[in-house]
C-alpha cells in the first residue's frame, strides 16, 4: 500500500486553497490599509535585474522553468520583489472606491502574484526533489518571511471586508457553478485565517504562523538528514545474503559514495518498514535494519532528536486552533474537508479495527507456524514479519519477489504499463524529449497529447532515489493550469526507487509499480485540469478527496490485459508465465491485514496528537505515542505504525496534519469507482471519458460529492473497499 506526499501546501502562497500563512516585516512594508506603494503598471517585473530567470515568465514551452539558468542566489531577490509586488496588487483591490465585484475583487485576487507563484513553484520543487545546502539556507530564512507575507493578505480587514460583502449577497450575484466555489472558498479562508479576529488575537496568530513555518521546516530538513544518519554499513557480503546481485552492488556503491571502501551501506525508507526487510536472511542486520528505521528521530546514540519539535508544533497547532474558535487543530483542519469532524474521521477508522485485527490474527499465527518451520524458536517480532510473511507468500502462492522482479523493468513498466493504460482509457499518448533543461540527469520530460493530436501539457518523471531527495513519493507542478492566466499544465511525478548499480537494469518491486500507477493518477488530476480559476485547479481539493483519482489508477496495473502488456523479462523480452502473473495478482491481497493495522495505527495517532488540546501536549512523545495506541486497540507488538510520531512527515511537514485518515477515505471512493467501471467494461475510451469529464477536468470547481455523483450517480459505500482489501 503506498502512501506518497503529493503536493506542496507551500507551492501557492496565495491562490487561498492551501492557506499558508505567513508578513513581510522584513521588507519594512505593512498591509493593513496602509503604506503600501501604490501600483504604477500592471507589470513590474522588470524591476529584476534582466539576467534574473524569474523576471519575465520563461520562453520554453508551457513556461516551464529554465533550468539551465536558474541559480540559487536568485531565489531570495526574486521573493523579495515578488511579495511585495503582490502586497501592492492586493493594495490596490483592497483601496479601491468601487463597490465589490466577483471582477475587481475576487478575480483580481486570483490574477495576483504571478511572480510569487511562479518562482514559488520552482523553488517548493528543488527543495522537494533537489535539496543542496544553499536551498536549505534560503528555504529557513524565507519560512518565517511567507508566513508574514501570507498573514499580512488574510488578516487585512479592508480586503477581507469587500469579500465578506460578496459572499453576504452571492446569491443574487449571477455567478457560475465555479465563480461560486472560488467565493466561497477565498471568504472561509479570510475567516479560517482569523480575518474577523480582534488586533490582539491577530498579533499573535501571526507569532504562531511565524514559528510554526520555522518548526515545520526545521523538522523537514532534519529527515532528509536522520535519513543519512541513520542509513546501515554492513561489513561483508555474507550479512547481505537472500538480497539480489543487483541490490549487493547497489549498496556497495552507496558505501563507495561515502568513502566507505569494501563496506555496504543499507539506506532506510521514509516508513517504518524497509524494502529489503522481505529478502535478508541473516536476522541481526534485519534487526539493524528496522531498529534504524523505527528509532529514528529520537536523538539516540547522539543522533538528531525531533522530539522538542514535536511538542513544541503540537503547543503552537492547538494554540491557534484555540483562539480561531475550535477545540483542536484537528477540528480547524477537516471543516473544510469531506469528513468535516474528528469524530467522523476516527469513527471510519474505528470501524475497521476488530476485522482488521482478526485478519492479523491469522496472518500472524502463518508466520509463527513458519518460523517453526524453518526450525527457529524465537518469538514474532516486527523485523521478522516481512521477511516470514514473504516465505508464506512464496509456499502459497508459489511466487517469489526475486522470480517477480526481472519482469518489472522500470522503463517497461513506465511505457507499457501506465502510458499503454493512459491511452486506452483516456487517448492520450507521452512522447519523450531531450531538449528541455531538468533539475537533475535523472529527470526526464515527456509531451503529453490528446487523442486529436494537441498538447494538454508536459510530464516530468523524476523516479530515482539520492541524498538530496526526501523520502516517499508525490506529484507536483511547476505551472498549474488555469483559462483566466492562459497556463497549461506542466506537471512532476517524484518517486524514491534505489538506483541500481552503473550497468545494472531498474528492476522494481510490485509495490513500486503500483507507486508509478498511483503517482500518474495524481499527474493527470494536474493534466486534465480544465477549469477558469487558479484557486480549484487540478489537486486543490479536500485532502480526503485529492488521493480518490491517484487510488483509483492503482487497481489497473493488476488488472490481466494491462499486466500481461507491461510484465515482460527484461532479457529475453518473454511475457511474465500465467502462473506465476496469477499467483502475483493474487498475493497483492496477501498480508493485507498488516498492511491495513499499520496504517490505521498511523492514522489514528495523527488524530489523537491533533485532537489534544493546548493544556493537554504531552511531555514525553514516546510514552503518548504508546498510550495512544493502546487506547484506540491498534498496538500490535510486531506492526508498529506505518510512521511513527518522530518522523512522521505527513503530519508534521508535509500538510497532511489531522488528515492522514484521507488515503483511506480516497480509497472507499477509489474502490467504488473502480468497481463501478469495471462494471461497465472497464478500460475503455468511454469510461476514462466520463472519469475526465466529472472528475479529472473538474478540481474542487464544486463539491467533491456531486462530482463523484456525477460520475458514479450514487454515493460509495465500504463493499468494494473491503473486496480490493481482502477483509471481505
């Protein structure tokens, strides 16, 4: 089950759906109706020197960005210029003697900060998908700065005062489906922002705003950096035995990179589990292995400890859900989403625990029985369930991982599995070019066309693992598609499969082909876009809505005629045997109770830190971690969480607080759908039509329901969700 970040809530700034909050003190300019530089010519940009790469939008197609010019001494010049350009543009509709409009206001909101937005997009990318030192130094120092910048829009009562004044009257405005949405959604975020606070209470939500956004990053960064620390050396390849040739080099060029001559180096995945876990024989190095991976983040043996940060973002969240009127930054968080309340959220949740833990007693006693088998005697423990569990999947099943792996090229898969299915359900085709500059050499650029021949936009594929990347997997822009700004889509898939060694084939894992499907549904949830408004473009949904159209793509990478079409041996170019192709598809629901528990417990725990209040943060994160496990009926001792709270990217840095419950939520409407155009078919033109049309093409430009409705004519129920998990 992969569980990929997907989008930057740092990305738009301003564009209201994300909210990121964030003054510009620092530039000595103050936004509440007054010495704000009024506005000379609706295009200043000029004011960058003319070698800047960010002054004029860029000349290469779809203005995608130029990154043969960009250098990183031009991001804070350009920021500078670019937040106070737009605090002079919101000055301007904010002074103006004419009565509100939708046009003078709202959509002149929405044609702001065209600069900010597009360096904004370059620079939330790198230091995604290309973090050097420098960007990490400018990334700390503007934290801070955005999060002014971004108060100093949302707590302008002038501004907020001609919003509130078209959504009081919008019924009698005459506005469109999507004109409606794009008000509604700019005048709750004044209001979530604390536009109708007193001038005390907005003093010190700008504080909270200011040092959560240094939190926030500082917790960023220090992952990208526990990942190295705590990243395994083996002495001898004997340690390594059970992994394959490909995976030994692998890890022996890694240690080679770090001066670590005759040595293997085991690196540890964003998640509490590791991919080699299944494979290692020798059980110390796995316990090694999972130890690393669990226990990071909590300053053992010296190392970085995320501890104080932790309780410290904990404090600040519910501090400020507090004075915004909620009784929990859980609260403040899923208003606005699906599930509206904590309550409805844990109550999903909740309802799966007793099947799910039945299902893991099962699973659990296969693995004892095996373990027995093997003629070992120790007890079940968290670094063995993987590596029995595949024994099991291999003696039942009759399928190995290393027998599966030679048929999962990744270059096949990419082009023969997700494009393949792209054009038979949508009609759209990726055709692969050189001529665009790229952040990285692992980067490559694809043209992406419709059936008729015209470019919807460009696809780039960013798939390979290394230092300077963060864990897991996500889809991002670099230009969001919108009618009022002419802009199509240029889009970004990043994932984190191991390199393999110089020579050596990508040879990936069933789990990793199922990422590229997921990663490319949230792809053409950018792509597809078809909307007039900046704001509900592409992925600017409810969070528990945004993995629906990525979950849903999952299921065709196991669908028979999709599989036979992509699985091929990577030598001989021979199809994957029936057997072995039906024994795989089958073994995808092996396991899945622990799949499911380690999920749940993650989800659960993220609600249970953001349900607290300010005068209930815990001071010692691993005994509430424990304690709340326990309390909701999820602490197995061989399944910890999928992530554990010192390391819990999500829910920390990565804008998924209180709303990890989301993949699962996506998934009863992914499973539904899926099972609805089965139903109907399947992968055929008119099904992926209908799926563009109701879904894709639509962002949040309505509500997700009716959307969903649209496409499916009911509401989803839990029966296919259960079935694509095999609890049912």
């Amino acid at each position: 089950m992969t569980m990929p970040l997907t989008w930057n809530d740092s990305q738009r700034l301003w564009k209201l759906t994300t909210a990121v909050v964030i003054g510009v003190s620092c530039f000595g300019i103050e936004f509440n109706g007054t010495n704000v530089a009024a506005v000379d010519t609706p295009n200043r940009v000029t004011a960058l020197p003319a070698d800047n790469p960010f002054a004029v939008p860029s000349s290469l197609p779809f203005h995608t960005p130029a990154f043969d010019k960009i250098r990183s001494e031009h991001f804070l010049p350009t920021y500078a210029f670019a937040m106070k350009q737009q605090l002079a543009e919101m000055k301007v509709i904010a002074s103006q003697t004419e009565s509100p409009t939708f046009k003078n206001t709202i959509e002149a909101m929405e044609r702001s900060g065209e600069l900010l937005t597009r360096v904004s997009n370059v620079f939330s990318n790198l230091t995604s998908a290309e973090k050097t030192k420098a960007l990490q130094q400018i990334e700390t120092e503007l934290a801070p700065q955005l999060a002014a910048h971004s108060d100093n829009i949302q707590l302008n009562r002038q501004l907020f005062q001609r919003v509130d004044k078209l959504w009081q009257g919008h019924e009698s405005l005459g506005l469109s489906e999507e004109q409606t949405e794009v008000l509604k959604k700019t005048y709750e975020n004044f209001v979530r922002a604390g536009a109708r606070l007193n001038d005390q209470d907005q003093v010190r939500i700008r504080s909270l705003n200011e040092q959560l956004s240094k939190l926030e990053t500082k917790f960023e960064e220090n992952l990208l950096e526990v990942a190295k620390e705590r990243a395994i050396v083996v002495a001898t390849v004997e340690e390594l035995d059970g992994l394959s040739a490909a995976e030994i080099a692998a890890a022996e060029q890694a240690a080679k990179s770090r001066g670590l001559e005759g040595k293997y180096l085991l690196q540890i995945s964003n998640t509490t589990r590791v991919p080699i876990l299944p494979s290692l024989k020798n059980r110390a190095v796995r316990q090694r292995v999972w130890e690393a991976s669990a226990y990071r983040g909590l300053g053992r043996d010296g190392g970085i400890d995320n501890r104080g940060l932790v309780l410290e973002i904990a404090q600040l969240r519910a501090e400020r859900a507090k004075i915004l009127g909620y009784e929990s930054h859980a609260a403040y968080k899923l208003q606005n989403q699906m599930a509206k309340t904590p309550a409805a959220a844990r109550k999903m949740l909740a309802n799966l625990v007793p099947g799910v833990l039945e299902r893991v007693k099962q699973e659990a006693g296969d693995l004892e029985a095996m373990i027995k088998e093997c003629g070992e005697q120790h007890a079940l423990a968290p670094w063995d369930w993987e590596y029995y569990s595949e024994k099991v999947r291999k003696a039942r099943f009759e399928v190995d991982e290393a027998a599966v792996r030679p048929y999962f090229e990744l270059d096949s898969v990419l082009k023969n599995g997700v494009f393949f299915t792209m054009n038979k359900l949508y009609g759209i085709s990726f055709k692969e070019r050189k001529d665009l500059p790229v952040y990285h050499n692992d980067v490559r650029v694809f043209d992406v066309l419709d059936q008729d021949g015209s470019q919807i936009g460009l696809f780039y594929a960013d798939y390979f693992k290394r230092d300077t990347k963060r864990g897991g997997a996500w889809m991002s822009s670099f230009v969001d598609q919108s009618g009022l700004l002419h802009e199509k889509p240029v889009i970004v898939n990043c994932l984190n499969i191991p390199r393999p060694a110089a020579g050596e084939p990508a040879l990936i894992s069933f789990d990793n082909v199922t990422t590229l499907f997921h990663e490319m549904g949230h792809a053409l949830h950018g792509l597809f876009s078809d909307v007039t408004y900046p704001t509900v473009a592409g992925t600017s949904t409810p969070r528990d809505f945004v993995e629906f159209p990525s979950t849903f793509e999952e299921d065709w990478a196991i669908q028979p005629e999709i599989l036979a079409n992509y699985a091929r041996h990577y030598q001989t170019g021979e199809p994957i045997p029936k057997a072995l192709l039906d024994n795989a598809i089958s073994a995808k629901k092996f396991n899945k109770g622990f799949e499911t528990l380690e999920y749940l417990s993650a989800a659960l725990l993220d609600l249970e830190w953001h349900t607290l209040t300010s005068d209930q943060i815990p001071s010692d994160i691993e005994k509430f971690e424990a304690e709340s496990l326990r309390k909701v009926g999820v602490d197995h001792p061989a399944i910890p969480p999928r992530y554990r709270t010192a390391y819990f990217a999500h829910i920390w840095s990565g804008g998924y607080s209180s709303s990890y419950y989301a993949y699962l939520w996506s998934e009863v409407l992914a499973a539904d759908a899926f099972a609805h155009m089965i139903a109907k078919g399947g992968c055929t033109p008119d099904n992926g039509a209908a799926f563009r049309k109701q879904i894709l093409s639509r962002g949040s430009s309505r509500d997700p329901m009716v959307s969903y409705k649209a496409f499916r004519g009911i509401e989803p129920t839990v029966d296919a969700l259960l079935i694509r998990r095999g609890l049912k």
